[in-house]
C-alpha cells in the first residue's frame, strides 16, 4: 500500500463491489468503503472522518481504476493545494478529463467545505489537474444511472463561468455530452445531458433548485417523470 490511505464513496452502483476489489488489487491494501450515505455533501465530509491521514485517495463508487496505475509516482500534495485530481475517460462519449476520476484530497479540506452545489469546488484552497488519465468513469451502468450523470454534470456545465470554466471550454463538452453515442446506455446520458442544460436554464440563479443535483431521491423521481420504470434498472 502507498503512504496515502483510500476510500470509495458509493451509493448505489450496481459494480460498485467489483470496482472496490479493482481498487483496492490496484493499490495493494485495505481501500476503505463509505456506502449508501445520502446527501453528496454529508457523504463526502464522512469521509474524511473513516480515514487516519491527512491525504488520502478518493474514488466514485462508479471508478474503474487502471491496472497500470503507479501509486509509487504519486506525491504527495503540496501547502495550500486541497486536492489532485486525475483524468478519467467517459466511455459513451470519449472526453477524458477531471469528471469522475481519482482524487488525493485532504481529510482537512473536507472538514472545512463550502456550501457549491459542484461539491468539491468548494474545497478551501487549491485544486490542481493531473494530465495523466487514472482510469474510466463506469457511470453508464443501468439507465438512470447514464442519465444522471449526463443530467448532473451537464446541469453544471450550462453555468461553466460561475465555476470557474471558460465558457467555450463547458461548451464543447455539453456537445460532447448531448452527441453521446458509444458503450452502454449512450442515448440516455445524451437525454440527461439535454434535460440537465434545459433545468439549468429554467432555474436561473435558483440556488435552492440547483442544490436538487445532490439529491439522489430527488434525481430519481425526475428521471421516473420523463422515462417511466427505467429508473428501477440498478
């Protein structure tokens, strides 16, 4: 195992078990598991608490990490950076960048983040950019769970500048995102790609309906209204 500790966050992703034993094969240890927890913000601050240092790599419940991935390399992080954050390919549309990959954070930035409904943007102090690609997002498991990650991350993306993105730079990738196409259950995170850009724009500078991205039950119900019983499936 590495000098850092590792958690993975899940909540219900059907290969969630199977990508924690990728993860923890990879790592070679003991990868801690956070499971079922709801609400994204109080999720992410728990886990802070089941760690024993102060720097630790994170990963989605819906990670795949790469079996080539060298932990060996990883340093750790600088003063005044609160999290690293590697790349991860998107299997149905073929972008590879910061959404859905491997983290090293700080159990104290967790302790200490703000209220952004982009829950790690809130972090204190820096947050810098691996070019290296650590692994897949394996977000595109069932129906909903393709369309949620198509509604949730394009929803936010639709707002790029108050994150902090350039705007032709979120541009690009919510066409990305609404031309999905590739590997499992693409026409859905093209459809919630495509919701999520619409719900950006009727709820405006709404705080209190963006804060609704971070509620699965929430996310689950809308997803029934549009797509019926799919939403069951995982």
């Amino acid at each position: 195992m590495t000098g850092f500790d590792a958690v993975l966050l899940s909540y219900d992703e059907p290969m969630a078990n199977s990508l924690h034993s990728r993860l923890q094969r990879t790592l070679g240890g003991t990868v801690k598991r956070l499971h079922g927890v709801h609400g994204m913000r109080r999720a992410y601050r728990l886990c802070a608490e089941v760690v024993e240092r102060e720097q630790f790599f994170l990963a989605d419940g819906d990670f795949a990490i790469d079996a080539e991935f060298d932990t060996a390399t990883v340093a750790p992080l600088d003063e005044g950076v609160s999290m690293r954050v590697w790349r991860a390919v998107n299997p149905v549309n073929g972008l590879s960048y910061g959404y859905g990959g491997l983290k090293l954070i700080r159990r104290s930035a967790l302790r200490e983040m703000g209220q952004a409904v982009d829950v790690l943007a809130a972090l204190p102090g820096r947050i810098e950019f691996a070019d290296q690609t650590a692994g897949v997002t394996r977000f595109n498991q069932s129906p909903f769970h393709a369309w949620k990650a198509g509604f949730r991350e394009c929803a936010m993306l639709a707002r790029g500048s108050e994150y902090g993105m350039a705007d032709d730079e979120a541009h690009q990738r919510v066409q990305a995102w609404t031309s999905s196409r590739d590997g499992e259950f693409a026409p859905y995170a093209a459809s919630g790609a495509r919701e999520g850009v619409a719900f950006a724009r009727e709820a405006g500078r709404d705080a209190e309906q963006f804060d609704h991205l971070n509620d699965p039950s929430w996310l689950r119900a809308r997803f029934t209204n549009f797509h019926g019983d799919q939403a069951v499936s995982g």
